[in-house]
C-alpha cells in the first residue's frame, strides 16, 4: 500500500490510523466483519458492562453476634443508665431504640425498627389495634446512643412503666433484646410447668435436637 509522495506505507499503519481490522473468513478472503483493534468486539464489551451493572453487592454483615441471644443480670444506676451486655454493644454502636412492650422494654437495633413500625402499621390496617395505641407506642419509644462504656439511658417513663428500680434482666430475643426487671422475668420463668429446665429438657427430646 502506498501513502503520499509514493512512500510505501505498512499494514500496521493502516491499522493503527483506522483503528480497525478486517476479519477474514474462508480461503476466499472475504471481509465478514470488523472489530475493534483493542482486540474485543462491541457486543462482548457490552455484554461485560451489562453484566457488571448487573452485579449487587451483598450487605454487609452488622457487627456482633448475627442474633441476641443469652441473659445477663445488669441493673439501672442513680443517673438511668444500663449497661449492655459486652457481646451485643457492636451490634447497637451505631444506636437503638427503647421502647414499651408487655411488662418490660424492647431494645432495638436501628436498623429494625422500621419492621416495627410495619407491623403496628399492618395491625391498624387490620384492625387488631387502634391507631391511638400505635401512636402511643411511638410516643414511648425513644432512641438511645451507647456511650464509650456500652451505657445507655434509660428514659424515666420506660423505667416507671417496667418497674426498673433494682436488678434488671438483659435477654436476647433474637432480633431484639428484652429488659426486664429481675422479679418479672422470675416470674415467668416461675410460670413454666415444672421449671425452664425441665421443661427444655422435654422440649429438646420431643423437638430431636
């Protein structure tokens, strides 16, 4: 191939200016089609950009125990101050919100209590309960901030309508945590026919844990 002033000009040049290959097929040296001098053809480069827009990254995993579980004996100090169990404070770092359920409080992660919120929703919609006492469960429940010791404060209504004044029960429930005072939590464990312990026992046999 010749360029100006009859200078021969290479394939690689052609190339390189055109920014394109033929792609030849058969014996008969026929062009078929061209690609992209990159060496990948616009339909496999859209078919990886697609692919990858495509692509959702898993959550993260919250820090912590990925359930509450277990039950620790803490009580509420002069200033209304409990302090978290130690495996569940990097699960609640980044806040919680206390509030009112039967007898004692729930504790929950920030991240679950718009689920909460959603199943108050529903059980207006429903009708199992009034719309003023969903309101009431809002207007109970507070948000909470652990501070660099895994305390957090407890307001005075939450610790007056639970009766927080002496030893108080920590106890996983899964996807929250319960609050109780000590003598209530007694007495449900009390109300067990024959004792949690005997009644665990069955429970695992009839279960085939």
């Amino acid at each position: 191939m010749v360029g100006r002033a009859g200078v021969p000009r290479s394939r690689a040049q052609d190339l390189g200016r055109w920014g394109k290959a033929p792609c030849r097929g058969g014996k008969g040296g026929v062009f078929s089609h061209e690609v992209e001098s990159s060496g990948t053809s616009p339909g496999a480069e859209s078919g990886a950009e697609s692919t990858a827009a495509s692509a959702v990254a898993a959550p993260a995993r919250p820090a912590g125990p990925r359930f509450f579980t277990g039950s620790y004996e803490h009580s509420v100090d002069d200033k209304s101050r409990l302090v978290l169990p130690a495996p569940f404070r990097p699960r609640l770092a980044a806040g919680a919100y206390l509030g009112p359920l039967d007898g004692y409080l729930g504790l929950w992660p920030d991240d679950q209590i718009e689920a909460v919120f959603a199943t108050w929703d529903d059980a207006v919609a429903l009708g199992m309960v009034a719309e003023e006492v969903a309101e009431a469960f809002v207007a109970s429940t507070f948000p909470v901030q652990p501070d660099g010791q895994g305390r957090i404060v407890v307001h005075k209504s939450l610790r007056r309508f639970a009766a927080l004044s002496g030893p108080v029960m920590v106890v996983g429930a899964r996807r929250r945590l319960g609050v109780w005072a000590r003598d209530r939590w007694d007495h449900r464990m009390d109300a067990i026919p024959d004792g949690p312990d005997a009644a665990l026992r069955q429970a695992a046999r009839d279960l085939k844990l």
